[in-house]
C-alpha cells in the first residue's frame, strides 16, 4: 500500500506530506483546490510523463517521493530482484524534475529510467481517472481476468497444455534434423561419411599432438643437445675430470679414517657421490650414443601434426573436440539412416499432441465462457446498481477449429473481449471504443466487487468516479468502495458525502493565500467535526445548521453501522 506521500512545489503546492490508511482514503474539497493536483502528483512518481508546467512557479525543481509497504510474496519483489535492487518491505520512490527539462528517479536509492520505473509502479497501483489508460482495456488483460475467476481448474490444464507445446517444439526440432528431402537427406550422409571416414583413418589419440611436438624439437635441437652432452661427458669422465677428482679426495680422506670417526663418515659421503657421479656419466654416455638424427621419423612426424592441425581446423581445436564431433556425428548418421521410420513415428507423435492441445483448448474454453457468462451477469447488475440502469456488459469469444490448434499458445485459442453498452437500443461494442473515463470508473469498480485484484496490485487509486450519480446509488458506491477496501487500499477523490462518510481516512484540499499574496494548496487530514462539517458541505448545507449537521451525523451513523456489519461478516 501507499503509505505516504510528499509532494514539492507541484503547482499550488509548495510541500504536503500525506500519510494514507490501509483502508478507504477520500480525497474531497472545493472545485479548483487542487485535488486533481494529488492524482497527477502521483501518476508522476508512477512514471507518467513529466511536463515542465507542473513545476510550482519561481522554483527550478519539482519532486515526489512516495513510501510503499508490501507483504514479503508480492510480485514487486521479484522484479525489483531482477533489476538488481535491494527491497524488502519498503519500496521508496522518488523522482524529480527541473524546468531544463532533466531529471532523475530513485527507487531504494537505486537510479532507474521511466520504463524501469512503470514496470515497478504497475505492480504497486492501478489509477483509474478519466484519461488513464485502463488494465482492463487490454484484451489480453480481459481473459486473464476470466482465467483468474475460473482459477486452478485454468492454471492445470494450462500448465498440461504447456507441456504438449514443450514437447511438440522438440519434435519439431528433431524433425528439422533428419530433414524432408531424401535428397538432401543423401548428401548429408555423404558429407558425415567422408567426415567419420577422414577422422578414423587418421587415428588420432589425446596428447598425441603433444608428444609428437616434443619430439620435433629434439630433432630440431638435435646438435646444441650433443655438443652439451659431450661436454658435460668429459667433464665428468675425461682425464683428471670430475670422477678422478673424486676419486682422489676419497682416497686421501680414507687415509684419514682411522684416525677419527668424523673422517670415516666423510669417505663414505664421497664414495656415495662418486658412485652417483659414475652412473650420471654413464647415463649421459648412454644417451649421447643412442641420439641421432632419423629423417624418415622426422618426416613422419610433420606428416602427422599436419594431419592432426587439419582435423583440428575443420572439427574442434582439439584433438578431444575432433573426438567428441565424431560421436556426434556418428549419433546423426545413425539418426538419418533411420529416418523414414523415425519421421513417420515423429509425425504421428506430433499429431497425437496436436489432438491433446486441441482437446485442452476445447476444455478450457468451455470453463472460460461459463465462468464468463455468470461474471458478466454478475457485473450487469452491480453496474445498474451503480447508476447505470441500461448497462450490457458481456464477453465475446472468437471460434476455433481443430485445424488452429497449430497456432496454440500456452493460453489456448480463446481469443475474448468484453462487450459493453450503456444504453437502451445501443448494441454491444469492444471497451475501448464506447465506454466513457466514469463508467469505466464504475465498471472497474463493479469488477472488483465481485472477483480479487485482476492484476495483483494492492492500491487502487479512483478519480470521481462518483460524476452524475446522487442519492441511493452514491450509497451504494459508497458500499462496495468500503467492501474493496477490506482487502485492498483504495485512494479516491470524491464530491460525494456518502462516500466522505464511509472513508478510514479523510483528506481536505484547501486553497489559501499566504502572506506573501501567493496562492497555495493544502492537504490536511481531517476527523471528527472536521469531517463532519465537511460532509455538510458536499450535502450542500450550513454548517451552522444543527439540522444539517444532524444529517451528516446521520449519514457517519449509518455508514460506520455498515463498515461494523461487514467487518464481522
């Protein structure tokens, strides 16, 4: 819910803070205080388009922040998560603007654009004014608002219908593999023929290329490797060379050995490292003499990583990526060798499905126009109970045939819009082309009296939706606005004193100049007498008139007796 709302130098208002209710909100005052000034104040901070006129005149800025309380599941969330944004129960909203025609939107801090911004705000509230563009307005919305009153009957079988999609696309695909030509078919199994026949032919095994280019660089180092071997050989063995050397200080030490223990363990130190001095020399011989230069090696070993670079060009980068390339090949080849038995198994697969969704839809269908029906009815008589005593309001499905179920979504084949005509004689046409700002008020009001939030928003907000409507049926308005808002937050500006009467919360919207001779609106919450001198106003009586104060006390009477009875209800 909206929880509060601060306004800054937005027309005549050079600041307000509001703090709304959870329940049922009015917004009331004079014609021209500034009421109208609140609902733009806050479709801006829902991501309206910003015009440089509603900035208060002699200042360079204007803003709102709007402080919204949502429970720990609702969507919002999720899309806040998605964009990155740190939320939980509060969601603060702030957007500025200046008359260089910049500005900028927080949301918990965070900077986002406009879209980003609705795409939030839509989650959060649903404004119905007389130049909004309404939720309901959308035909793809209409049927959700259908689906949402057939409920979990809808979501199985949409969730089975899903499931056939699901698998007819992967028949689909797997039918777009083996191919609907035998000719192309044919080449393709010429093409993976030569591709296994190049592979296997070559042989190739994982680190073979490594190994082979370890060996080319022996050849190619082949005499610096020598030349360093033999040196290292006479180093060790030549005359008078390290090995002698060895030799000789063991030899002297072991002179020694008798005399102390110290010595002897030296002498033995020195036959270990002349021992392991020995076989490195003869290590290093060894393998000087069995080093030569084998051209027919050295060219088969290019011979090899040519072939290997080759393969690893056309199928991978790797040898274990050649390798894998030809299982899968090889999955293919098998695949299209057996494709005229997999094609006609597939085909007849898909046909089955076809039937499935087909049925599904037809199902689905038929919950849709009962829940519909009823509904429409339903909504009919709320809206001649709302002062719209000739309304028709219905909902008309498109047919389909088995042959369509080809161009099945996950929402079937329904294809609905609702109907509406306010007059007698009138025919039936599509929302968005007859019905008026008021009674689409009324109809949106009719509609959620009889079903939960279509939309899965929380706060509701209504721009005199009371316009030509007096007496019984401002009652009755008055009633299903406290109804709704037992479960939903409800903002709505009003010239009716029913629904003053009925509200949790009052606003007056007053108009004053200040002491400087500028004119400037204020809110302020009002209660008690108030309140009460308010509704004597909208009733259009004195009030100094204990009669019509009495009225008014009359009217507060009777509403609270009703909010009292619904409540335990």
């Amino acid at each position: 819910m909206l929880s509060t709302l601060l306004i800054k130098n937005i027309a005549l208002i050079e600041q307000a803070n509001i703090e709304f209710g959870p329940g049922l909100n009015v917004l009331s005052g004079e014609t021209g205080a500034g009421k109208s000034v609140i609902l733009d104040s806050i479709n801006f901070v829902l991501g309206a388009k910003a015009d440089k006129s509603m900035i208060r005149y002699g200042e360079n800025e204007c803003s709102v922040t709007a402080d919204f309380v949502v429970e720990d599941d609702a969507t919002v969330l999720q899309v806040l998560r998605e964009m990155d944004i740190d939320a939980e129960k509060e969601i603060i909203i702030t957007r500025k603007f200046r008359l260089d025609g910049r500005g900028d939107i927080r949301i918990n801090g965070e900077i986002v654009n406009a879209t980003n911004l609705r795409k939030i705000t839509a989650c959060l509230v649903d404004v119905h004014g007389q130049s909004e563009h309404f939720y309901l307005l959308n035909e793809v919305n209409q049927l959700k608002v259908i689906d949402k009153i057939v409920g979990i009957d809808a979501d199985k079988l949409k969730q089975e219908l899903g499931n056939l999609l699901d698998e007819n696309k992967n028949l689909q695909k797997r039918l777009k593999e083996l191919g609907t030509d035998e000719g192309e078919r044919n080449r393709r199994l010429d093409i993976i023929r030569f591709q296994m026949d190049e592979i296997d032919e070559a042989s190739i095994k994982v680190g073979e290329d490594d190994a082979l280019k370890a060996r080319k660089l022996l050849f190619t180092n082949l005499e610096k490797i020598r030349n360093s071997l033999s040196e290292a050989c006479a180093y060790l063995s030549g005359d008078n060379a390290a090995i002698d050397c060895l030799r000789g200080a063991k030899r002297s030490i072991g002179e020694l050995s008798n005399i102390d223990k110290e010595y002897s363990d030296i002498e033995d130190r020195m036959d270990s490292i002349t021992i392991e001095a020995e076989d490195i020399g003869e290590s290093l011989s060894s393998i000087l003499d069995n080093l030569f230069f084998d051209e027919q090696e050295s060219n088969e070993i290019e011979r090899r990583l040519d072939i290997i670079h080759s393969l690893k060009k056309k199928y991978g980068g790797s040898i274990e990526n050649v390798l894998i390339f030809r299982d899968n090949i090889q999955k293919e080849y098998d695949l299209l060798s057996d494709c005229d038995e997999q094609f006609e198994n597939i085909s007849a697969q898909m046909k089955k499905n076809l039937s499935k969704i087909y049925s599904i839809c037809t199902k689905l269908s038929e919950l849709r126009k009962k829940a519909a029906y009823t509904f429409c009815d339903q909504v009919s008589k709320e809206l001649k109970s709302l002062n719209i005593k000739n309304a028709q309001f219905n909902a008309e499905f498109q047919t389909f045939e088995e042959k369509d179920a080809l161009h099945a979504s996950e929402n079937g084949l329904d294809s609905m819009q609702f109907l509406f005509s306010a007059n007698t004689g009138e025919p039936m046409k599509p929302l968005s082309k007859v019905i008026s700002g008021g009674e689409m008020s009324r109809l949106m009001l009719a509609i959620k009296t009889k079903i939960s939030d279509p939309s899965g928003i929380s706060t509701y907000i209504f721009d005199e939706i009371d316009t030509g409507i007096s007496g019984n049926t401002a009652k009755t308005v008055s009633k299903k606005f406290n109804d709704i808002s037992k479960s939903k937050q409800i903002i709505a500006v009003s010239h009716l004193a029913q629904i003053v009467a009925m509200a949790d919360d009052n606003f007056l919207i007053e108009k004053n100049e200040n002491e400087q001779g500028k004119t400037l609106t204020h809110i302020r919450h009002i209660a008690g007498g108030d309140a009460e001198s308010e509704i004597v106003r909208l009733l259009g009586g004195n009030v100094e008139s204990m009669a019509a104060r009495s009225m008014a006390q009359e009217l507060i009477n009777e509403c609270t007796e009703y909010k009292k009875l619904t409540k335990a209800m």
